[in-house]
C-alpha cells in the first residue's frame, strides 16, 4: 500500500519568519517530517498551493477533491489548517469517493516546540491504513468522522459535535 499525502498548508507547515515576526508559508516542511517519522510504507506526496485554511475558497477545495478523485492510492491524508478542516472534509464525504481519506494538521507549527504535528501525522498515517473507505479527521488522538466533528477553539482540540 502507498499512501498519497496532500499537504495544503495550515498551522502544520506555517514558517516562523524571525526578521518580521510572523508565521507564513515556504517549502512544505512535510519532506523533513516523514524523513523524521522513519515511515516504511511508500508515500506520494503532493505539497502545493500551501495556505491559511481561512483564506481556502470553493475553488481550492475542488482542487483538492479532484486529487483525490484522480490518486490511484486509496489511502489518502491531508494535511490541512484546522480553523476549515470541517468544510473541506464536508466536500469529500458528500462526494462519497471509494477511499480513505484522513485530514489532520496541527495546532502549533511544526518546527515550533511542543508541536503536535509529527504525532498527528503518524497517527493519521496509521489511520488511513486502518479504517474503512470514506472521510475522516484526526487529531488529538482520536478520529472522527467528517460530519460528527468540531473544532473547541477555547480548548484547541477537536471533538464530536
């Protein structure tokens, strides 16, 4: 099994600019994370058109479900900014594609300490090998399913609706 990975953006892979003293977006950070996280399963890995989740239109998440319409892997994680992780896995559970597909990303940056990025990546990864085809987010340590999840901003976990 290979798995396809979609790196969109989000906290997970936000840079730390030390001159402006802002977070923003350059190289994906996902081929240092998987080099870390020592996979042995095969990974096709698609980091492009990286974002803040807020600034995610209808357009971008069509993108993103073509990908995953047109990946021959049928394992799918996407790597996503948590504040619309919900809406864009609303798209792909409405489209009903015959895969796995597990979003997670990050609450804190992964090249930040403490982040929880490399842990939500592993575990999404052992997710998307597991469950059965449909659509998925990981984070904190559990799985939910696409339509019975939200983001508790004032904890900074996701839980059921």
């Amino acid at each position: 099994m290979t798995l396809k990975i979609i790196a969109t953006g989000g906290t997970f892979d936000k840079h730390y600019d030390e001159l402006a003293g802002q977070l923003g977006f350059g190289a994906s950070h996902l081929p240092e994370v998987l080099q870390r996280a020592r996979l042995t399963v095969p990974v096709a890995l698609e980091a492009e058109h990286l974002m803040d989740s807020l600034e995610m239109t209808d357009a971008d998440r069509e993108r993103i479900l073509q990908s995953c319409q047109q990946a021959a892997e049928t394992a799918i994680i996407i790597i996503h900014g948590t504040d619309t992780m919900r809406e864009t896995a609303a798209v792909l559970g409405a489209a009903k594609l015959d895969k796995t597909v597990v979003f997670t990303g990050a609450m804190i940056p992964y090249e930040i300490a403490n982040s929880d990025a490399l842990f939500n990546l592993g575990f999404a990864c052992g997710a998307a090998q597991l469950l059965p085809a449909g659509v998925y987010v990981a984070m904190n340590g559990q799985v939910f399913n696409w339509d019975n999840v939200q983001k508790n901003r004032a904890a900074g976990v996701f839980m059921p609706n």
